[in-house]
C-alpha cells in the first residue's frame, strides 16, 4: 500500500499484466498494418510510459509524435478540454495511432477527432492501454484495448494524483476506505490480553471483536449464524472457519467507519489468517500487524493460579491444566508466528511489568504503523 499525499492506494495492476498487455497490443497492431510506416501519437503527460514500452516493442518500422491537452496546464477538469498543442508534421495519407495510457468519458477523443479530420490523414487508430467501459459515453470506435478496468481512481504507470505516481511501474488503485489500522493480538493466557485490548480500543478509537464474544452474541440472539455454529457445537464438532468469517464479516460491516479493528481470538491456523486477509481485502485494508504479548511460562503459570482464588473458573486452579493451555497456544501461535513474520507483520512484545508499562510497549509497535 502506497500514500501519495493525502489518499492510500492498493496494488491493482502488476508491472507484468501491463507488460503483457503492451506487448499484446503491439501484436495486433504490427500484425494488422503490416509493412506500412505508422505515426504514433502520444498525448502527453500521461502516456509517455506507454509510448516508450510500446515502441521499443514494436517490431517494424514507424515515427512517434506528442501532443498535449492545453488544459493539463492548469487545474481544469477533462471536461474543460480545449485545444491540443504540439502536432506540427505533415500527416496526409498516414496511418496515425493514437497511444492513450486510459480512457474514461472519451472526451479527449472528441477533440483527437476534430484535429485529424483536417490532416488527411489515410486512417485514425485509437489504442488504450487502459479502458473503463463504465466510464465510456460517447460513440468513438476503440480499435485496440490492452485491459478492461473498473471504473476505479488509479495510479502508476503515466497516471497520476496531483502530480505523484507517474513514476510508478505498477498500477495502484484508490483505497475506497482510507487507513485502517488492524491488528490480531495475541497473547498466552495470563499475558493480561484482555485488559491490553480495552486500553488499546481505547487510545486508538479502534473496534475490539472477541471470537468469544462474537459467538457468545450471535447464538444468545439466535442468529442465523449463531444456529448454524450452534448445531456444529451440539454434534461436537468443530464450527467451519466460513461461518466464523460470515461472523466477523457482519462485526467489520457493523462498523465499516471503524478506525480499524483488533481482532482477539481468531485467526488460530494458517487457513484462517488467509481468509482474514481476504475480508480485510474486500474492505480495502489489510491486517497491520500481529502483536503478540511474551510472557515466562512460570510467571504466567503464577499469575492463574492467583487469578484462579478469586475467578471462580476450574481452569485457572489446576497448574497441569494451565500448562497444557500454555503448550496448546504456542503450538497455535507458532504457525501464525511464522506466517505474519514472512510479511514482516509480526512482533513480540514483553507483558512482563505494570499494566500502564506494557501498554506503552504495545503502543510504540502500534504508532510505527
């Protein structure tokens, strides 16, 4: 994910799809003129990526030419076009090919029309890299179309925000939700999780979503999901990850002006974290960060049998139950270790100290975000 100022894009079109639809483009195009010289006609500024890439791909013979939008030079809008600048070569009895990094509304082709009707030229070609069909409104024949694309803000390969990204050699696309800033946390039981996550909600406005409670709620109100996890618990076994997933999809639905999330208790498997990343794909983020809370096992063996005098629950006042929780969490945690550090996300935190000690431990890894 990039931010260019103001606004956060996510990866969308990779330099090797655009390569390969370059070259595809210049395929057709060699194929169908055949021997004859073309003029390729660049319209600046966006299209000098494409033009560059393209002509050194093109296999024969042919010239290359720029003009310019005169309303680029200022901040009116592609519906303000007025004239185009820079065509100053004799073009009669030519084939001219027009290069466009994107076409949206088309309204530059009305003015590319109304110039090369009055060249002479032998025949207009019109080919976009980039095509939104969504967007398109009027009735110009597109000849050549490297990809079809939603009707989406984009960056990268000649396209631009407020003059940042032309540089890109990929594509990005704007980010519907702008940062969020979502972590797993995870911590052995005794590491103090819970209360981490109340102060943690807190400080950065975030939405706290326990598996625990999640389910707990959804069965409570007898939702359709609750009953459906509910029957998979009654015949003891275990609830498929999708209907997990569809649970934490409503809570993320719920608040989708959230600041982001902290996600407690999920994921548990590889499987999981990978359908994690899918629902935070379909909200345009990401999971940030698994912040996990090291603890001795000693200490957080002492720590619940203290809390076992006072909680009332059975598992905090048997130790061989809480080592046995203690082992169970690492052998989970161990997979999810290696899978968020292979994206350079992971990041172990000590939760030994004093409460206010170890929050702002968890807040120094959350603020470099």
């Amino acid at each position: 994910m990039i931010k260019l100022h103001d606004l956060y894009f996510k990866p969308f079109i990779s330099e090797q799809e655009i390569d390969t639809a370059v070259q595809n483009m210049v395929d057709k195009i060699a194929n169908d003129l055949g021997d004859e010289v073309p003029v390729f006609v660049g319209i600046m500024n966006g299209s000098f990526m494409l033009v560059s890439d393209f002509v050194k791909k093109y296999p024969k013979a042919c010239e290359v030419t720029f003009i310019k939008l005169a309303s680029y030079e200022g901040v009116k809008s592609t519906d303000d076009i007025q004239r185009l600048i820079g065509l100053t070569q004799d073009l009669t009895g030519r084939t001219v090919v027009i290069l466009e990094d994107i076409i949206d509304t088309g309204n530059t082709l009305d003015e590319v029309h109304r110039i090369f009707k009055n060249e002479n030229v032998k025949q207009l070609l019109i080919a976009t890299l980039f095509y939104k069909p969504e967007a398109y409104n009027k009735d110009f024949k597109l000849h050549y179309v490297g990809m079809e694309i939603p009707n989406k803000f984009i960056v990268g390969y000649g396209l631009d925000y407020d003059g940042l990204g032309r540089d890109l050699p990929s594509v990005y696309q704007l980010k519907t939700t702008q940062h969020m800033t979502n972590i797993v946390l995870f911590g052995p039981p005794g590491a103090g999780k819970g209360t981490q996550a109340t102060f943690l909600k807190e400080k950065y406005d975030l939405i706290h979503i326990s598996t625990g409670d999640v389910f707990r709620y959804n069965i409570k109100n007898e939702t359709a999901l609750g009953m459906l996890a509910k029957s998979y618990m009654d015949k003891g076994e275990l609830v498929p990850d999708q209907v997990t997933i569809d649970m934490l999809n409503k809570e993320v639905e719920k608040n989708a002006d959230a600041n982001g999330f902290i996600f407690d208790g999920f994921p548990r498997t590889n499987a999981q974290a990978k359908a994690l990343d899918e629902l935070m794909d379909k909200t345009d983020s990401q999971i940030n960060a698994m912040v996990a809370l090291e603890v001795d096992d000693e200490v957080l063996v002492t720590r619940l049998l203290e809390r076992g005098k006072t909680s009332g629950r059975t598992d905090d006042a048997d130790e061989g139950i809480i080592r046995n929780r203690i082992k169970e969490y690492y052998n989970k945690t161990a997979i999810l270790k290696d899978y968020y550090a292979e994206q350079n996300k992971y990041f172990g935190v000590d939760g030994v100290g004093s409460i206010e000690e170890i929050t702002v431990r968890l807040s120094t890894v959350i603020d470099k975000l």
